[in-house]
C-alpha cells in the first residue's frame, strides 16, 4: 500500500458500511464504519448479556480468593481504561462532520465504555469467588484487542484525527496490559489453603487451550522418573464419590415398577443405564459441543480458502495484498484448529475419564450390596474392565459421529457447487459400504457377548483356582487345572475368532470410501462434462479434491463407530442386567 492511497481517501470514505473501503488505501481494507458496528459493537453487547448471568451465578458461590494486590492493579488498569473511553466518546461527539461514521463511532465508544464498566464489575466479584480466572473475560478481551488492533490500523491510516488515533492507541496498550494482569495466577491467595488442589482447577483459558499447566510434570518427567506422589491431585468434580452419589441420584429418580429390565418391560426402560449415565454427565457432555463446532468450522474453512487461493494464483492481475491476506487467513485457520482441537479432546477425555468413573464405581457399589458365591466377583472384575473399556471406546466416537454427518453433508454441498450431480458419487460408495457394515453390525455384537462370557468364565475359574492354590498343589492337581485353563483360553480364543473377523472385515469396508470416493467422483464428472462439452480445469481439480478428501475423511471414522456402538449397547446391557 502506497502513502497516497491513503492520504487520497475521501472524508466519505469510511461513512459507508462497506465492508470494503472504495477507491482508498488500496481496497485492501474494510471501512470504519464496518469495523466500528462488528468489531466494537458486536463483542461489547455480547458481553453486556453474558456478563449478568454469570454475576447471578458467581453471588450463589462462597468467597474462594483473599484480596491481594493483583486485584486492586487490574481494578485501577480497567478504571483508567474506562476514562480513556469516555474520552473517545468526547472526541468522536464534538468532530465537526455529521455523518454515519461519527454517530457509530459515538455508539461504538459508548458500547466500550459501557462493556469496560461491566468488565471491571464482574473482574472483581470473578477474582474473589472463582479459582480459575474468568474464560468470558480473558475471552473477551483477547478477541477485543485483537479487533481494536484491526481498528487502530484503520483510524490511523484514515487520518481522521491525532487525537483519536493516540487516545485510541493509548487504550490498545491499556487494554492489553489489563489482559496480561487477568492471566496472572491467584493460587497462593485462596481462601482454603488447606486443600490441595489441581493445576487444571486454578489455570485460566489460555493456560489450558495450550496445555501450559502440565509444564511442570512433563519437566519433571523429563529430569527423573514420575512416582506417583509427582502426579497432580484430582479435580474435586471428576472425584469417584461426587460421581457415585449423583449416579445413584439419577437412578433412583428413573427407577419405577416396570422399569425392571425384562423381556415384558417399555421399551423406555431397556436403555435406562444409558440414560441415567447422559443425565449424570450432561453438563460435561454439553462442554464438548461448542468447541466441535469450532474445529468443524475451521475444518470446512481450510477447502474455502483453498479454492479462494487458487483463483488468486489463476488471475496475475490480482493485487499482491490479497496474496498476503490469504497467507494470514491460512494461519488464522490452522491456529484455530490446533486450539479448538486441544480444547476438544481434552473435554472430552474428561468426560470419559468420568464416565469410566461412573461405571466402575456403580459396579463397586452394586457388588458390595449383593450376596454372591466365591468366584462369582468374577463378573464384577469383567464388567470394571472388558466392559467398560468397549463403552469408553464407543463413547469417545459419539461427539465425532454427530459432526461428522454435518461435515459430510457440508461438504457434498461445496462438493455440488464444483462437479455438479457428480458430487453424489463418494455417498453412494459410502452408503453401499454403510448397508455392508450395518448388516454386519448385529452379528458382531452377537459374537462379542460370547466372547466375554467365555472371558468372565476364564477370569472366575483363575480367581477361584488362585484363592485355593495351597489346597489345589497339596491335592496334586495343578498339572491338570493348568490344563483346564489352558483349554478355558483357548476357547476364549475361539469365541473371539467370529468377532475379530467382523471387526476386521468393518475396518476394510472402512478403507473403501476413502480410496474410490476420489475415482467415482472424478470419473462421473468426467463422464458429464464430455456429454456437456466441458472441461475440468486445475482450480476445479484441486479444489473439488479437497472437498472430496474433507468428504471420505469423517466417513471412514462412521464405519468403526456402528460397530463400536453395537458392541457398547452390549456391554451397557450386561452391566445393566
């Protein structure tokens, strides 16, 4: 971008919404009055309605941090910034010109001063009454200094006014000292020092989306052995006796006369176990959600500035700066998926890790209340595990089994606007391999409440023989019991034969739709476009590749998911029965 480009632009010139500043600073920018409305606007009333329920949530909470100095600088950093607001609400009202730009600017200034006000409030009730640092106010405020960044750029190269740009300049820096100060740590000024507890309990946002709190055990992991003393306490919330008690809440509450699990019951109770577990993690479930969505936007995105990418490189009179752009908007996108992805995976993990604490401590509690004969623990010890880890397995795939039917229909939608009717060529290879493994789907589990029964009976035997052993060597018999259960375990291995081969034969159907999506597609293009007289150009090609890829990718995850699930509602039925 030239100086005069900027220094040519009409004084109308970012009057206009836009987006897109004409004729001025190189069309390479959008104007004020665009940035103004969405990027000042739009995060201040956002904060203005998240900010009153989360006030209404932290005055039911006990005091958790003393005050300290930390709380008094960032009180005193936000009030000047507020001032420094009001300033620029003064500025933008007494400019001599009359138009759009100067009243949104004045409703912009006054939207900041309102959020900043609103900002300092819930900081000081958030500091005392929460152990972690406050993810809507590190949120916000990152997303603001980012977008002022964008705004303080445009104010300056508008040349409207000194005064505004070093008054804007000014609460940039501010801003961003206040942003600094909410991600500085309050653990040693808790109230209940007495308890331990866990990094991920007291780390804020930006410490979890880049996984900075486990710095210290992998530091330590990387000087010596880790014991078990060096890993962290557990959070209080993800503790086996706050999960059991709420488990046992839930269920009682669902169990009713008919909901006995029988051949004669409703069909509402045959899945109860299923339901009392989502009602007991729900809000865990929830917090998986919203960062899904994310990475599915980003992943979507990537083929977006693909396409966009390869018409800049097709056009040589395109301006340079979009080059630039692109270039920005690809980190953007990559940065996006790696922070959305690690605040993905790590909810969702800790969900399972709940999940898993759920099952086995409901085991627990039922084994203990019931009468059984010695060996019979056996059933016990195989639902804690074999059980368990298969529901585990097919729990962790529900999340990306629901969005990857969203991105797959996305992407057939992109994919139709490329190759036309051509874009139905990789879901019919997916649905004639999907009808394979659904048929396949019933004998698999079949096959796996076989092979855990031959399991459970292997495991009681050996839990038996190992109660008995000074009886069974001083009768003589442990050459034959070894025999026994050699033959035991052979018949597991039997058992499990049917089951292994359907999972193998699953995990080929699987590989299919990834590996001839591609041709089928192409190739039905092809066909059409030699019927019509047309041609595939490389743009077209590359682009209509990456959609194809972004297609078969979350399909080949959708075969191994039917068979997971089948087997989970198995085990959800042992455990429950």
């Amino acid at each position: 971008m030239t100086v005069s480009s900027s220094i040519g632009c009409s004084p109308t010139a970012d009057d206009a919404f836009g987006p897109i500043v004409q004729n001025c600073r190189d069309g390479f920018d959008f104007t004020l009055t665009f940035e103004q409305c969405l990027f000042t606007i739009l995060p201040a009333s956002l904060l203005l309605l998240v900010a009153p329920l989360r006030l209404r949530h932290l005055g039911k909470l006990p005091r958790a941090v003393a005050d300290d100095a930390l709380r008094l600088t960032k009180q005193v950093a936000i009030g000047i910034l507020a001032v420094l607001q009001l300033v620029l609400v003064a500025l933008w009202a007494t400019r001599r010109d009359a138009g759009r730009l100067r009243t949104v600017s004045v409703a912009a200034s006054c939207a900041s001063f309102a959020a900043t006000v609103m900002f300092g409030g819930l900081s000081y009730i958030e500091h005392a009454k929460s152990l972690k640092h406050s993810s809507i106010l590190n949120i916000y405020i990152f997303v603001s200094l980012v977008l002022d960044g964008a705004i303080l750029r445009t104010v300056w190269l508008s040349h409207l006014s000194v005064a505004i740009g070093a008054v804007f300049s000014a609460s940039f820096a501010l801003k961003a000292a206040v942003m600094i100060l909410g991600a500085q740590g309050k653990t040693r000024h808790l109230t209940s020092a007495g308890r331990p507890y866990s990094p991920e309990e007291t780390s804020g946002i930006y410490s979890r989306g880049l996984f900075w709190w486990l710095t210290p055990l992998l530091l330590t992991g990387f000087r010596r052995l880790l014991k078990p003393l060096d890993l962290f306490v557990l959070d209080e919330s993800m503790s086996a006796a706050v999960l059991n008690e709420r488990f046992w809440l839930y269920w009682n509450r669902s169990s009713s006369p008919a909901a006995n699990l029988s051949e004669g019951s409703p069909p509402s109770h045959r899945h109860r176990l299923i339901g009392v577990c989502i009602s007991t993690l729900k809000w865990q479930l929830l917090a998986v959600v919203l960062p899904r969505v994310f990475l599915l936007g980003f992943t979507i995105c990537q083929s977006l500035i693909l396409n966009r990418f390869l018409e800049f490189l097709q056009n040589p009179s395109e301006d340079v700066n979009y080059g630039y752009g692109l270039i920005g908007a690809y980190g953007l996108v990559y940065l996006g998926i790696s922070i959305s992805s690690s605040f993905y995976w790590h909810k969702d993990f800790r969900s399972l890790s709940m999940l898993r604490s759920v099952l086995v401590a409901a085991i627990y509690s039922k084994t203990t209340e019931l009468r059984v004969a010695p060996g019979d623990d056996s059933a016990a010890v195989t639902l804690m595990s074999t059980d368990v880890e298969a529901i585990i397995r097919a729990w962790r795939e529900v999340h990306e089994f629901r969005a990857n039917i969203i991105q797959i229909a996305l992407a057939t939608w992109l994919l139709s606007t490329h190759i036309g009717y051509a874009a139905c060529g990789p879901i019919i290879v997916s649905v004639v391999a999907l009808v394979a493994t659904i048929f396949l789907a019933p004998a698999a589990q079949k096959y796996q409440v076989v092979w855990v029964e031959k399991f459970q009976k292997r495991i009681g035997i050996t839990s038996a023989m190992i109660g008995h052993i000074k009886s069974i060597k001083m009768s003589g018999l442990t050459q034959k019991l070894s025999r026994t259960l050699a033959d035991l375990r052979l018949a597991e291995m039997k058992a499990a034969a049917p089951f292994r081969i359907i999972d193998a034969v699953t995990s080929a159907i699987a590989q299919v739709p990834p590996m001839l999506s591609p041709v089928v597609a192409f190739a039905m293009y092809t066909a059409i476009a030699s019927k019509n007289g047309q041609a595939l150009d490389a743009t077209k090609l590359f682009a209509a590749l990456s959609l194809v890829i972004l297609l078969a990718s979350p399909l080949f995850w959708m075969f191994e998911v039917v068979l997971d699930m089948s087997a989970a509602l198995a085990c959800f039925h042992r455990i429950e029965k």
